[in-house]
C-alpha cells in the first residue's frame, strides 16, 4: 500500500485478527470467482486487487462497472472490519461511487480507508486504482455507510 515517506509505518493487525479477516474475505464467493486478493491491511484500512480477466468485463474489454463498485465496497468494508472483528463486523448500508476513468488495464487496485468509525455505523471511503502498462491511474472514488453488526 502508498504510504507517505514522512509518515510513521502503519500499525500492524494483531495475528488472531489477520486471520479472522482473511477467513472472512475467503467467503466472498463473487471476489474469489474473480481471483480477488486481500493485498494489505492495517487498523482502518485495506487493499484488494483484481486481475482482469472475461468474467469482470463488460463488452468494450473494460472492467465492469458493477465489478469496480464491489471492489470499493470490499476495500472500504474490510477497512471498517480490521477495526470491528473478533466482536462486530459490517454490512453496507448504501455507497456512493464516482467512476471518474474507464478501467481500461491488466488490475484494480482498491484501497480502502475508514473516515469515522461508530457503535452503529462506520463511514470509510475508497480509491480505485487500474493498472495499465505499470501505471495506476485513478478509475472511481467511493463513500459508504456501514452498519455494525454482531459477529455470527
């Protein structure tokens, strides 16, 4: 994940809760039908990547739309989990997207952030990345509201 050479290293997840996590992104049946990849994560945000392949393009050999808006929603979720779980986790309550360059390149990179973090609600955001040739580029910025749950 970018981080700011002036900026302190970010926190590391405690093991027990890494796990949790990951084990929790494993039961996305859409995000691995597509290969997605939980790629980073510290307290309150997280990173997933995307390949490109046929079942995540619409018909000009572009990421689809509906699939950059579920990375977002993943990246932004999984933000808000890292700080929720063992105890709560999320659903989404709505999201707002901006797709502000088509998702023409080989990844999505989504990286989600938590803004403000409630007992009933949690308001994180995400940047989606494509990369093209080595290249990000910003493909779509989203702003979501989370509900907190208790974890089953």
């Amino acid at each position: 994940m970018y981080q700011d050479a002036t900026s302190a290293a970010p926190a590391a997840l405690d093991h027990m809760l890494a796990l949790t996590l990951l084990q929790s992104f494993n039961g996305q049946g859409a995000l691995m039908a597509w290969n997605a990849k939980l790629t980073g994560m510290t307290p309150g945000t997280c990173e997933i990547s995307l390949p490109y392949s046929d079942a995540v393009s619409q018909q000009h050999g572009y990421f689809h739309g509906g699939v950059i808006g579920t990375l977002a929603d993943a990246a932004g979720g999984y933000a808000a989990n890292t700080l929720l779980m063992p105890v709560s986790e999320c659903l989404t309550a709505e999201y707002k997207i901006n797709i502000v360059a088509p998702g023409i390149g080989d990844t999505l990179i989504a990286r989600g952030k938590v803004l403000k973090s409630g007992k009933p609600l949690v308001v994180s955001s995400a940047e989606v990345f494509v990369v093209n040739q080595g290249q990000e580029k910003l493909c779509a910025i989203m702003q979501q509201t989370l509900f907190v749950i208790a974890k089953k």
